[in-house]
C-alpha cells in the first residue's frame, strides 16, 4: 500500500464524513437561523426555544436520511476499503 493510496483513501473518507453530515448540518443551521430570528423579533431569549425545535428536526432528518447514509457508507466500504483488505 502506497502513500498515494493511503491519501486517496483518506480524501475518499473524509468526502462521505461531509455528505453523510451534510443534511443534518443544513437542518441544524436553517433552524437555528429561523428561531434566531423569531427571538430577536420577539425579544423572547429562551435558551430550550433554540434546543428543542433544532433537535426535532435533526432527529426527523436523521430518520429520513437513514437509509441515504447507510448506502453511502456502505458503498465505500464495499468499493474502497473491502479490496484494499483483500489486496485486489
């Protein structure tokens, strides 16, 4: 195994970590930035108001994407790592 394959492998790695976080993360920011808003034009500073809509609508997104990142994961695990094991 090359320096050069080690890189790849670890370049292809670090792609699906940001595919597989990306929709929970764009949940996680459109949340915050709309109950961001909602408090500074309500003037209500609540700290649960933040915590409780963003966690509900990571777990929904979670649920939804499920079957997306385990695809994904397992992919590169089948095309990536599995061959780079056995030597093909």
């Amino acid at each position: 195994m090359t320096e050069a394959m080690i890189f790849d492998t670890l370049r292809q790695g670090l792609w699906v970590a940001v595919l597989i976080s990306a929709p929970l993360l764009a949940v996680a920011l459109v949340a915050g930035v709309i109950v961001g808003l909602f408090q500074a034009l309500t003037s209500i500073q609540e700290t649960t108001l933040t915590f409780v809509p963003k966690a509900g609508l990571m777990m929904v997104t979670f649920w939804v994407s499920m079957s997306f990142m385990t695809a994904t994961l397992v992919s590169f695990f089948t095309d990536t790592i599995i061959p780079q094991i056995a030597g093909f």
